[in-house]
C-alpha cells in the first residue's frame, strides 16, 4: 500500500502517517516546521535506556499491546460472523468492504481460509433457494 501511494504522489504517503494537520517545531532559524516521521519516533524513545526497551516501545507504538490486538480480532471477527450486503450497494462495493475486512483479520493472525470466504460472499450475493 505504502509503495502504491508513494507512486502516486509521495508526499501523501507523510499525510497518511502523520494526519492532514501535522505537529510543528522550531527549526534552527526558529521557524516553525512539520514534524518529521523521524521526530516523533524519537520522541518515542530518547527515556529508554537499552535496546530491548526501545524495542518495546517501538513494537507496542506500532503493533500495539497483546491485550489491544486480541479485542481488535474479536471484534473484527464478529463484524466478518455477521457481515452482509447493505441496501443499496452493490457487488463490488461489498466486496471490497469485505476484502478490507478479512484483510484486516489476516494481519491480526486470524486467517480465514479461502473456501470460507468464497461461501460468505456467494451465500450474500445468490438467493438461497
């Protein structure tokens, strides 16, 4: 995704992290400028003292916390559980909602198989006679 929105334009790619409306610094002329990626990641870790607790920041910043992950999966998996066409949209549009949907589930770890998915989309999309 990253390099397809570099391609595009690749300062959107800092807008995508970093939010419309970045935070600004004072640069060496005292001019205030965008923080940078870099800025904030060490804003992240210049307290730790060693290389496991930079790791652990960073990891937790990123990834976030076990705990997080887990609801984050339920609730995803729950939202896949009852997902359905919604009125008035059509095929591709519920399909890429879908896609999104088990394409988040795959990063958390909880892989769908794909013969499942294709029995969800068809059962949403054919009448069941």
């Amino acid at each position: 995704m990253r390099d397809h929105i570099q391609g595009e334009d690749y300062e959107l790619w800092d807008t995508v992290t970093d939010g419309p409306l970045a935070t600004l610094k004072k640069n060496a002329e005292r001019v205030d400028v965008p923080k940078t990626r870099a800025d904030y990641e060490y804003n992240r870790i210049q307290d730790c003292a060693t290389a496991k607790q930079i790791w652990d920041t960073l990891q937790v910043a990123h990834e976030g916390i076990t705990q997080v992950k887990r609801s984050r999966g339920t609730l995803l998996y729950t939202q896949y559980e009852n997902f359905t066409m919604k009125n008035g949209e059509t095929i591709q549009e519920m399909y890429t909602r879908f896609t999104t949907l088990t394409n988040e589930l795959k990063s958390l770890r909880r892989i769908i198989p794909e013969e499942e998915r294709v029995e969800k989309v068809l059962t949403m999309v054919l009448p069941i006679t």
